[in-house]
C-alpha cells in the first residue's frame, strides 16, 4: 500500500484559507454595496463655516435629519441659539446624532434619556421630537444657562458620568447650530441620494414633517394655504401645489426685520426651513429647494447651493418671502 501524499493537507489547508478569504472579501463586498445602495455609512452632508475658513463637518443623512429636528424644536418653543448649540452637542456626545434603541441600563435615544429616570415612555424618548422638547424642557429650568460654559450647562440636565465630556463637541455643536437655526445662510449641503428605507414621501410627507418638528402654532403665524384657500386655525399646513417638475411645498416667510420669539429675524427664519430641507432631502425625497436668490439641487455637485436669477431653474424664488421644497413624488 502507497503512502499517502505529505503534500495533500498542506494542499487542503492552502485551498481552505483561500475560500475563507473569499468569503470574507464576498461578505464585505456585500456590505459595502447595500451601504452604497441604502445611504446608510454615506457621509453624504456637509456644514461649511460661514466665513470659508476654518473646519467643515460632515455627516450622514440619519443625522442631519436629528440635528435638524433638534434645532426646529428648540427654536419652535423660542430658545436662543446658544439652548440650540448645548442640545447638539449634548447627543452629538450621547449618541453621535443617532436614534439608537440601546445605551448604559435603560437609556435610550438621540439624548440617552432614561424611562425609569421621569423622562418619558420608551416610545416617545424614541421620537426624535419629544426627547430634543423633554431635554429643552429640562435644560430651561437651569438658572442662566446661557452663560454657563457649555459643558456645564449640558451636565445639570444629563448628570452624566463623564461630565466634561460634552465640552469637546462644542466647535461641532456651534457650527451646526448656526447652518440649522438659519443664522448661517447657504452652509448646509447634502448629495440628497433617495433612502430606499424612506417610509413616506412626496408632499405631504414634507408637510407632516414640517409639522412634528416644528409644531403646528410655528406654521401657523405663516398664513400658508393648501390649494390658494387659507388654512384656517388651529390647523396650519404649508400651501402644495403641482408643478411641471414635480411636486412643491410652498412654505411663506414674512419679510422685513421683525425677530421671533428665539431672536432671529425672518430671513434667517426662512434659511433655516430652507436648509431644513435640504437636511431632510434623502428621507422625503426631496429634489430641489430654493430661497432668497439661492437653489439646492439634490446630485448637482454634491448639492451644493447655486446662485439662480428671479427665473430661475425650477421657478426658484429670488425674493425672501417663500422657501419652496420640490419633492420627486
């Protein structure tokens, strides 16, 4: 009888190796393709500094979405921009601007907040707009806030552990804060790629969004119609109409100088729906949005903002008074 082969396993051996790798590579190529197909590791927004220099930030559509409901939130109940910047910063150090469903005990959400602690159900510290209310809530209590440096501030509502954790997000926090409250205009870009996951689109899905972070009573003061006929209180909607490009949502900003309850004037006011767009386009499918002179368009160099004359691409508004959001259902 021959003995057998002393080359064989060594044979076995090299071609199991050579499968595990490339079932290895197979299973990151994969991955690596439904995060291209879903969005979802995509860093696909970016905030400019107002003034060109210094750093950008960039971000995933998930959390532009956040940030953006953080910011309307806080300024639909009139908090200055400095409640703003200490709520970004604060889940930017919680949970990196994501609504994740998991955390130390029983926290949960974009702030980490506690079900056993007071601050709510399970379901509604899952609801990106409660828990950034709950948090405002909390933090208006905290005697001169404003004036407190940030980190402090943020660990009289949290009580965190790592109390001097949040300092490190303040650059992050601020320059987001100005693109989402609308004091820096134009800074706020997203390549706008559709979620396949996006649960509801078109205009009323803008006009419900509009809505939750927002609030009804922030809408209202507008004077917006649906269809040209005014809507009338306590139900306030951005006016929709169809266009030749698709759907639009309408929505008016007053002009002139006159400031809200959280210290902006109108024009920022309409930057920062107008930018809230933009924050929103991959989960509503949003295609275009236009304001004061100024277009986005989702896909066009990074959707970057353009410069448009008074008839513009689209029929883009140059005059300060409508932010119009065209949707691609």
């Amino acid at each position: 009888m021959s003995e057998p082969s002393p080359t064989r396993p060594k044979r076995r051996g090299r071609l199991f190796r050579f499968a595990a790798a490339l079932l290895v590579l197979c299973g990151v190529a994969a991955y690596l393709v439904v995060q291209y197909v879903t969005g979802g590791g995509a860093r696909g927004c970016t905030v400019l500094p107002a003034s060109g220099d210094g750093a950008s930030y960039e971000f995933t559509p998930e959390q532009a979405v956040n940030a953006a409901t953080i910011a309307a939130v806080g300024t639909g109940r009139g908090m200055p921009e400095r409640a703003v910047t200490i709520a970004l910063a604060t889940a930017l150090q919680e949970s990196g601007l994501r609504n994740i469903e998991h955390g130390d005990r029983d926290s949960l959400g974009l702030f980490q907040q506690r079900p056993s602690q007071g601050w709510g159900t399970e379901r509604q510290i899952m609801d990106p707009a409660y828990a950034a209310g709950i948090f405002y809530a909390h933090l208006d209590k905290v005697p001169n806030y404003t004036d407190l440096p940030l980190t402090v501030a943020a660990q009289r509502v949290q009580r965190s552990g790592y109390p001097e954790a949040y300092a490190k997000h303040e650059p992050d926090a601020t320059l987001l804060a100005d693109a989402l409250t609308g004091r820096a205009a134009a800074t706020l870009t997203c390549d706008g790629r559709p979620q396949r996951t996006a649960s509801a689109t078109g205009p009323d899905a803008v006009r419900a969004a509009l809505v939750r972070d927002f609030g009804r009573d922030a809408l209202q003061e507008t004077g917006a119609e649906v269809g040209g006929t005014p809507v009338p209180s306590p139900s306030p909607s951005p006016s929709v109409t169809a266009t030749a490009h698709g759907r639009t949502v309408t929505v008016p900003v007053p002009q002139g100088t006159k400031t809200d309850a959280s210290g902006r004037d109108e024009r920022a006011r309409g930057w920062q729906l107008a930018q809230w767009a933009v924050a929103n386009s991959s989960a509503l499918h949003i295609d275009r949005v236009s304001y004061a002179g100024r277009e986005w368009t989702a896909g066009s160099d990074g959707g970057v903002w353009a410069t448009v004359s008074s008839t513009g691409a689209g029929g883009a508004e140059k005059s300060v008074g409508t932010v119009r959001i065209v949707t691609g259902q």
